[in-house]
C-alpha cells in the first residue's frame, strides 16, 4: 500500500514508519518537528517537512493515512494553547479533507485521556478537550463522506526515541535520563495517580491491525497493568532518590483500559515495564 504517516518523525510515528517499511510498503512521512527528530528517520521512509495544515501540498493518492501528527501534551497545552489550536483543529480538518480527496482509510490516534475515570477528561486541559471533541468530529465526518476510519487510544507509550528532557519529555525515558545522570526523580503530587505504560512494540503491533481489521472508534492500545507514579520510581531501586513537585492543573489520577474491540482482532500487550527498566538501567 502506499500510506501517509502523520508525525513520522516523532516517537510513535518513527516506530510505525519502520513497521511499515519492513512490511513492504510505501511510505510517506509529514512532521514539522515540533516535537519530532531527524535522529528518528528511518531507511525507506520518504520524509517530508511538512505542516498538516499544508498536507494539499501532497499528490492525493494514498490508501491509508495514519494521523498521529498532532499535540500530544496535557499540562503543557495550557501555555501552548495556540500550538493546540494549530496542530490538533486546523491541521485535522485539512488531513481529513485530504482523505476524503484520496479515498483512503484513515487511522485516528486519539487519547486515552477520554477514558479518565472523572467522566470528565475533554475539560482537564487544552489538549484532552482537543482531543475529545476531535474524536466526534473524526467520526462524524468521516460517516457524512462514507470513508473509511478507525480511532485508536494509546495508553502512556514507552520505549526507544522518547524525548528525554525538556517540557515534552515522557515519564518512562526521563527517569531512565535522571538515573543515569545521578539525579533525583521527580513526582508530580500526589504519586498516586495510576498509568497504565505500555510499549511502543506493543502500541505498533496494533496500530498495524487496526489499519487492516479495524473500523469505527474505541480502538484502545493499552497494557492491563497499572502502576502508580510512585511504583515506577520504586522500579529503579530503593535508593534511587525521590523529588515531589507541586499539583499540575490537568493532570488526572487515573483512566480507563479500554481494549475490546482491539482484542477482539487478536491483539494483546506483550511487554513488560519492569523488564524494560531493568535492561535499560543495566546498560
């Protein structure tokens, strides 16, 4: 197939990217590399620096397009509300009518933030509510123009090429970032709220099915194990030293898994957090 990889440069879409040319296929990358790196291309992957908001700018004939290119951060979408604006409202309307113009499938990455067991996650912050109301307009237009979709939900994705440092780094590789470094991990308060982390080979193993086997939403990718914040830090070893940061606005204690229409397909989690840290921190 020749597919479209929105985001191709950042840590999901990098890893699909691979798992796509590996199985043959044509690829195309956008990404604006707001968050997205050179160090991530892949071997066979044509790369395009390209915001979507300019994705017209592409020959319309693609028979699959995975959106994954937009914001993807909770607390820090209160200062980047713009950016929020851009990427997840703007951009998306110009990839779904570049699918209608192809006739493609699209594969929707929306957030798993829906789930969050306050039965309020869209009002937590910027981005969840982008991405709530993004996950009805995905469905709806994609019912009004007959074309074929699939929303998926990734649960906190770890693994090779997270960011590690800086405002948009990920939990998993700062810590393993702060271990190695001698420095202290810090929790934001109380430590209690629940993630369910699941790897990256995880996430792409159903990314790739529901691509093939998948319509409609409710798509859940995540690992049934949960562990508090404070669990992981404890994963990296009893004197690893610990550093508690004041409540975060938008920051939500816990979510639910939502994964039967996923295993439904005969997808299931793998991986294993602990193993993971454990290979990583050795090295």
């Amino acid at each position: 197939m020749k597919v479209l990889v929105t985001g191709g440069a950042g840590f999901v879409g990098s890893h699909l990217c691979e798992r796509l040319v590996n199985q043959g296929h044509d690829v195309t990358s956008i990404d604006n590399y707001f968050t997205g790196s050179e160090n991530n291309h892949v071997q066979g992957v044509w790369y395009k620096n390209l915001d979507t908001r300019d994705v017209s700018d592409l020959p319309a004939d693609f028979d699959i397009v995975y959106h994954l290119g937009e914001y993807s951060r909770v607390e820090q979408s209160f200062d980047d509300f713009d950016k929020v604006w851009e990427y997840n409202k703007i951009g998306t309307k110009c990839i779904l009518d570049f699918v209608k113009k192809c006739d493609a499938k699209l594969v929707y990455a929306g957030s798993s933030t829906k789930f969050t067991n306050e039965h309020l996650g869209y009002i937590k912050s910027p981005y969840t509510w982008s991405k709530e109301t993004n996950t009805e307009f995905v469905k709806l237009f994609c019912e009004w123009n007959s074309i074929d979709y699939a929303i998926t939900y990734f649960y906190n994705v770890y693994g090779p090429r997270e960011i590690e440092n800086g405002p948009y780094a990920t939990l998993i590789a700062m810590f393993i970032n702060k271990v190695k470094n001698g420095e202290p991990l810090t929790i934001v308060q109380p430590g209690t709220q629940k993630r369910n982390f699941t790897h990256i080979d995880d996430i792409i193993d159903g990314l790739i099915l529901v691509g093939k086997e998948g319509y409609g939403d409710e798509y859940g990718i995540g690992c049934d194990d949960s562990y508090t914040i404070i669990d992981v830090a404890a994963m990296f070893g009893i004197n690893t030293k610990i550093e508690m940061l004041p409540q975060r606005k938008g920051n939500r204690m816990s979510a639910k898994v939502v994964t039967d229409r996923t295993r439904a397909l005969g997808w299931s989690s793998k991986r294993n957090l602990k193993d993971y840290i454990s290979a990583r921190t050795a090295s």
